[in-house]
C-alpha cells in the first residue's frame, strides 16, 4: 500500500495504525514496511546482541551466550505445545519443530528448514541460511548460536529432557547449509569442566539464576554470588568491630575455607566420573574375555563371530554379565555406515530385547570413525547409566562393531573408594580458578613453582578487593589470599 505525508501525519495523531502497511509474502519469506524489505528482528538488533557479547567475550564465547539466551526463547514454546494438544495436535518432537521454524521463516527468519533425519536421541535438521549467519557473515566463522539456543529451547520444552545442539556447517563459513545436530546427551561434568577451563565455554553458561526462589546454582550445585559493595561493607564493618589485623585474619580464614569447600565439591563430581570409568573399564575387560575366549573376531557370512562363535541373535554372553555383575551389556555390528545392536540385555519398555536398533550417531563417530572407547551417560529404560562403548577391531585391525556396557549411577555412587585414582590437584585448582576468575573475584595470570623452595607463586592483575578499596597503599587482598590458600 502506498503512503503519503497524509498517512504519516494520521499515524502521528493516532488516527491510524502501521498495519495496512505491513505486506508478508509467507512463501517468500518477506516482510516489508512501507514497501521497504525488513524482518520481524531486524538485522541491526541481532548483530547489536552479538557485538555486545563479544566486546566483553570474544567472538566464539559470543555465540554460545547468545546461545544460552536464546534457549529461553525456545522454551517459551511450550505454549504452542500445549495448544496443539487441546487441539488434538500431538507432534513428534521434529515435526513440532519444523512448524516452529516454517513459521518464523514466514517471518523473515532465514531460509526454509529442512529435516535431515530423525530419531529419539538425535534430530538433524539444515538451511541454506539463517537470519544471523547474513548478518554475520563478516565473522567467517559458525555464528548460528541463536539457531541453536533456540533448537535446545524448543526440544527440551516438549520433551522434558535435555538437548544439546551443535552447528556442524554454517554460512556464515562459506558452507552450502547451516546443518544443526541436536543430541539428547546431557554434558558430563568433565567435559563441562574442560571446556571451562580450555576458555571454549564460558561458566555463564552453567549457572542457573531463579530470582524468585533466591537460588543459583553452578552445574546443578548451589553457590553464591557476592556484589562488590556487599563484600566491601562487610570488610568494613569486621575493621570497626575488631581492628584491622583481627578482621583480615578472620577474612583470610573465612575464605580458606570456601576455597577448600569449592574444590572438594570439584572432587566429589571428579570422584564419581573416576568410580564410574573403573566400573565400566572392569566389566568392558570381562566381555571381552569372554568373547575372546571363543577366538578372534570376525564377519562371517554377514555376521559378527568370535571363532565359531556368532553373536548375532545371541544372548549367552551378555545375559551372563547381567547375572554376574549387574550391569547391561551389547554387542553392536557395523553395517554400511551404521552400528546396528545384534545382541544385547537391554529391554525395551514392550518387554523385547533392543536387537535391529541403531546406534546414536555421536558415539558412532567416536568409537568406529575415530576408534576411540566412547563413556558417558544415558537414559538406559528409564533408568540413568553410565556407559561406555568399546570398538571390535578384527585381525586387520579394522573396525567391525562395538561392545558396549552400563551401569546404574546409583550402584556406581555404592561403591567402594579403594583402588581409586588420585585425582590431579592441577585439574581441580584450574577449575576453581576459572570459575572465580569468570564471576570476576579476580584477574589470573600465571602461577609458578619453585621446586627447591616448595613455594607456589600466583600472578593476578587484580582481585576483587583491590578494585572495591582503590589504591589505599598497603595490601588488602586477605579474602583472596585465603581462598587461593584453600583451592591450593
């Protein structure tokens, strides 16, 4: 629709709205006001959120934070679920999807998306190219951390489980598509923790603020925040009471402690991955004796056989590890460029076993593409494991199939600590240090050892207490001597 100076000067007294001149060509998808191209988000505000990240992040920790804020945006469509449902809608989970994309397409969002493929655990879905990786295109790098925040938001919203999506091509790259992988792996705290600590997440990322309940939590652990005026009043306030030596000692203490409290919980999620890999690492042996003990493995007319033993359709073995040890256990064949169960314990929730079904394709990518041994956790019928996934390699050393194990986390937590590993002191106090220096407590350098001293030195650039007091001309950092103290 056309507009004139009469048509501006109504929408100024309110005589008219913008309405009659928004066109929306739904196929196309375009959205134009007074004739001029626009999107429902234009391209300045989303590169404005992207730039504003990045100017106190960098361009990498910029997408993942735009990311963990788009994910509420996802989770907000819980409220189109739910209407779907009274109308009798009940999408799968990709086809709820797909409709949420196909309408903000029909916004200006991007490109049409299509489904690659589809399963319980894993969904695949591309674009020729989203709404950010236009914008962004000068960044030259996978920048569709809305896309995905946004496919983790809708995902965990009408599943109830949690979904972690990757951007596997991207655009903004030079790629044909912006293909998204989104998996229904939870992160292990490692994996969490290394990522941390390697400066590829930020540890926002992990932290979960209720505001209503008064409750923040850092990987699912309750922790405390303190603004900086909070900690300065109450500097000050233990100097008037006491004295200033009496009160930087009480300080010095006080911290010591909370840093001995924060790496011991570091500990206690290291301890449970280290229980859980010994576990897993005892019973993967034991199945591999006891195949290996038929002979060597091999294909033989189509099927997986250990000597003239075959697997397929087989149960002996893997019923004999759950009698004996307690745990699941499966043997998986490579067919094509699949990894497909032959044999296994593990019940479906019809009562079958799960032989004929496919392999995710995250650890398939792990254990046949790379040959690594694969360990994590998974949702095992309804009861939460911790698994790990063997390659099968034959005499040529090629990779044949998989064997695979499970246990209950809460049989792993029963345990006994003995023969355990000591945990590295490097790997907790890395973590305690980037979790402290990432909420702003203080700026790490570098740290040194002096072998004949036995003396560790520690370089920060400032610390939160010199930055609250100012340059006063004597040393005031008591509360964080005290807690590097108690990391150490």
């Amino acid at each position: 629709m056309k507009i004139g100076r009469e048509d501006f000067e109504a929408l100024i007294k309110g005589e008219k709205t913008i309405a009659p001149y928004i066109e929306l060509d739904p196929l196309a998808g375009a959205y134009s006001v007074f004739g001029v191209k626009t999107a429902s988000n234009p391209n300045y505000m989303v590169k404005a959120i992207y730039e504003m990240y990045e100017a106190n992040l960098n361009k990498k920790l910029a997408v993942k934070a735009v990311r963990k804020l788009f994910r509420s945006v996802g989770a907000g469509s819980v409220g189109l679920n739910n209407l779907l449902k009274k109308l009798g809608m009940n999408l799968k989970p990709e086809e709820f999807l797909m409709l949420v994309f196909k309408l903000q397409h029909q916004q200006g969002w991007g490109a049409p998306f299509e489904l690659v493929s589809a399963s319980e655990k894993r969904i695949v879905i591309r674009t020729k190219h989203t709404f950010e990786s236009q914008v962004l295109k000068d960044w030259n790098m996978a920048v569709c951390g809305l896309h995905q925040g946004w496919i983790e938001g809708v995902l965990t919203s009408v599943t109830g489980k949690t979904w972690f999506c990757l951007e596997k091509t991207c655009h903004a790259k030079g790629d044909e598509y912006c293909e998204f992988v989104a998996d229904r792996v939870p992160a292990s705290w490692k994996f969490r923790a290394e990522a941390v600590v390697k400066g590829d997440a930020s540890i926002t990322e992990f932290i979960e603020h209720k505001p209503i309940e008064g409750k923040i939590t850092l990987m699912e652990e309750p922790v405390v925040m303190m603004p900086r005026f909070i900690f300065t009043s109450m500097t000050n306030s233990l100097k008037k009471t006491m004295g200033e030596a009496p009160a930087s000692g009480v300080n010095y203490r006080a911290y010591k402690d909370m840093g001995k409290e924060n790496v011991e919980h570091y500990r206690k999620m290291s301890i449970f991955f280290d229980l859980s890999r010994t576990k897993l690492d005892a019973d993967l042996t034991e199945l591999h004796k006891r195949f290996t003990a038929f002979g060597a493995p091999s294909i033989t007319g189509g099927k997986l056989a250990y000597g003239n033993h075959v697997v397929n359709d087989n149960f002996e073995v893997v019923d004999s590890i759950e009698k004996e040890k307690g745990s699941k256990a499966t043997v998986f064949q490579k067919i094509g460029d699949k990894a497909i169960r032959i044999s296994t314990n593990v019940v479906t929730a019809e009562g079958k076993r799960a032989v004929g079904t496919e392999l995710i394709k995250v650890v398939y990518d792990a254990v046949i593409t790379k040959g690594q041994t694969y360990y994590g956790t998974a949702d095992v019928v309804g009861q939460k494991m911790v698994v790990a996934y063997e390659p099968i390699k034959n005499d040529a050393g090629e990779i044949i199939g998989i064997l695979f194990v499970g246990t209950p986390e809460d049989k792993v937590l029963g345990l006994s600590m003995e023969g355990i590993k000591k945990i590295k002191p490097q790997t907790l106090s890395d973590m305690a240090f980037a979790f402290y220096a990432q909420m702003g407590w203080f700026n790490f350098v570098k740290e040194e050892w002096d072998e004949k001293t036995k003396t560790k030195t520690i370089t920060l650039s400032h610390t939160v207490e010199s930055e609250s007091f100012g340059n006063i001309g004597k040393n005031v950092c008591y509360c964080t001597a005290g807690l590097l103290a108690g990391i150490i």
